[in-house]
C-alpha cells in the first residue's frame, strides 16, 4: 500500500500492531512518522536502531508492560540490520551490525502482538530500482510476515509538482506556474527538498508572488535553474546576459560541460519542433510526450521561444557550435569558461546567417 492509504487506515482504525515502511522517499517517511507520532505522549514513543540492538531486544520491549503508558510506539530504524549475517553482507549492511539474523521471533510476534503496543520498522536504505532491487526484495523477505507493508517510493514529476503545489498553499506561498516547474525539476522531485525550500520562500517572499529569480536567487542546489536562465537568454539572443548568467555559474562551480549538453538539448528539441512544424507550446508539449518524452508547459514554452527566434538554419548552426564547444571541452588542456564564451559570442552574433 502507498503512505495515503496506510494512513487513511491508522486514522479510522489506529496503528497496526507491526508496520513497515520500505523504500527510499523520504518525504513521505517522515509524513508517516508525523502522523504516527502525533498520537502518543512523548513518553509512550521509543526509538532503536537495529544496527545497535537485536532483533529479539526490540520484541522483549514490546512484550514489556510500560509504568507510564497503556498504548506505546515502537518506532525501529535500519531495519535492514536484521537480515542474516551473509545476506546483510550481500546487501551493504554494516559490519557491525546487532542483529540476531533469524524472522521466527518476529513471525510469532505478528501471530499474538502486544495489545496497545505499535512496532514500525524504517528499511530506507535501499530502492525498487536498479542494483537495489535485489537487496531490498530480500529485506521484504525477510518482514514477509509484517501484513502492514507501506512502500515508499521515489515520486514521479507529476505527482511532486501536485504536492508541491498543496504545500505552497499550506505554506501561504504564491509561486507561479513557471517557479513551480522549476522548483520541482531543479530539486529532482525530490518532496523532503521541495518542502524546506517552500518554506523558505515563503518566509522570504512574504505576500509577493514568487518568480524564477527567486528560485535562482534562494533554492542551493538549483544550479540548473541558472542553466535554464541561459537557455532562455540565448533565445533571446542576448549576449551581455548570457555572459553574466555563465560568469554566475562559473563562481557557483557549475561544471560547464554539463550546461553545454543543456544548451544541445534544448536546440535540439527546439529543431525537431521546427521541423514538425509545432506553432504553439502546448503542441511542442504534445508532441514531445507522444514521443515519450516527459515535458512540462514551462519548458514547452522555452522549446517554443526558442523556435520563435532561431530559424531552421540558425537552429542547425547553434547545435554545430555545441558540438565544437563539446570538442574543445575534450582537448587535452581545455580551459572550458573560454570554451562557453566563445560558443556564446558566436552563438549570440548578429551576423548574417547566425
């Protein structure tokens, strides 16, 4: 089940007797621990980590009778500890972990639980994806006996833009359409970021709507953000801006060749809609995601300005310039700040043709 159902759950029916939460996203892990905590006193809620304490520890604990509290949570990270000694060592686990290795325990724990006593288990380390995979289907091997199973998986673009969105008007913050976009792309979607960085704006825009050169001026990790500047001044064909935004990217330690397979992509994208003769940016929008291309509007409309002031052959002359600029980068000794000023002084030119 996902975070919203396990919840929706808990709240009609109160906390299941054993939980565990599997997977990466954080944001929603600590949704969950909110919501999960706000329902005892400080004094019924205990924390352990099974890269400290055993497996069998934590469910003597939970056997035991509290003097303070009738209802108890008993809230374990680093679940992944508790797999056996070979399979932890197969799964990155620390060497020096506290676990006993063996889920008979916690199976008949399951069977007859401690009435009143909540146990959650966090197993973040690993994703449901690539070399992870592996390693985190022997994690839910092993709590296969928990029925309570709440996967926390990274979120797509999507659905992070949606949250974000509710979390702006919970914070009272107004970002536009565009700020939102990119506040959600340069942080990757990842919703733990998304959630302080709104905060933060709000705290700093007040009742002003916050715009892109907010974004670029407060979110620290949002060096793309300058990197999408850049492409929209080159679209605009504004060289003494392009130059100021490269020398900001250059004091923030951007690695430029990065900035450069931006710009390629973009004049690329900005060709192919050109040649699909795509007038609007909802068709460039469109057309990309029939492609299987994920696209919001904001970056459409970047593809579309783009379009609108680089004919076909200028089009073809900016990705040439790219590949020169990619193959100065790889020249034995590149100075790559040279390297973009002269791609940006040819690409920006008035000259006939360019």
């Amino acid at each position: 089940m996902n975070v919203s159902q396990f919840l929706a759950r808990a709240k009609k029916a109160g906390p299941p007797p054993v939980a565990l939460l599997i997977g990466p996203e954080a944001y929603q892990r600590r949704q969950a621990k909110q919501t999960l905590t706000a329902a005892f006193p400080p004094e019924a809620i205990t924390t352990h980590d099974l890269a400290e304490v055993s497996l069998s520890s934590i469910l003597d604990d939970a056997r035991s009778l509290s003097l303070f509290a009738t209802e108890r949570l008993i809230w374990i990270v680093n679940a992944e500890a508790a797999l056996p000694r070979g399979r932890a060592a197969d799964a990155d686990s620390d060497s020096g972990t506290a676990a006993d290795g063996d889920p008979a325990p916690l199976a008949a724990y399951v069977k007859d639980p401690t009435p009143g006593v909540a146990l959650v288990f966090e197993a973040s380390r690993f994703d449901f994806e690539g070399d992870d995979k592996r390693k985190l289907e022997r994690v839910a091997k092993f709590y296969s006996a928990v029925p309570e199973v709440v996967e926390l998986r990274r979120l797509d673009t999507r659905a992070a833009r949606s949250e974000a969105e509710r979390l702006a008007t919970a914070a009272g913050a107004r970002l536009d359409s565009e700020a939102l976009d990119l506040l959600v792309e340069s942080l990757g979607a990842d919703l733990a970021r998304i959630s302080v960085e709104i905060e933060k704006l709000a705290l700093y825009a007040g009742a002003r709507p916050v715009g892109v050169d907010d974004i670029t001026a407060l979110v620290p990790d949002a060096r793309a953000s300058n990197i999408f500047a850049l492409v929209n001044a080159l679209g605009r064909r504004d060289r003494a801006r392009s130059l100021e935004i490269l020398d900001t990217l250059t004091r923030e330690g951007e690695y430029l060749p990065l900035a450069l397979a931006f710009l390629s992509t973009q004049f690329r994208m900005a060709l192919v809609a050109r040649e699909a003769n795509l007038k609007t940016a909802s068709q460039i929008q469109s057309h990309f995601q029939r492609l299987g291309v994920p696209m919001w509007g904001s970056r459409a409309e970047q593809v579309q300005q783009t379009v609108a002031k680089f004919s076909q052959p200028q089009l073809e002359r900016a990705i040439k310039l790219t590949f020169e600029a990619d193959r100065g980068m790889r020249d034995t000794r590149p100075d790559d700040r040279i390297v973009m000023e002269r791609f940006i002084l040819s690409l920006a030119s008035n000259q006939p043709g360019a």
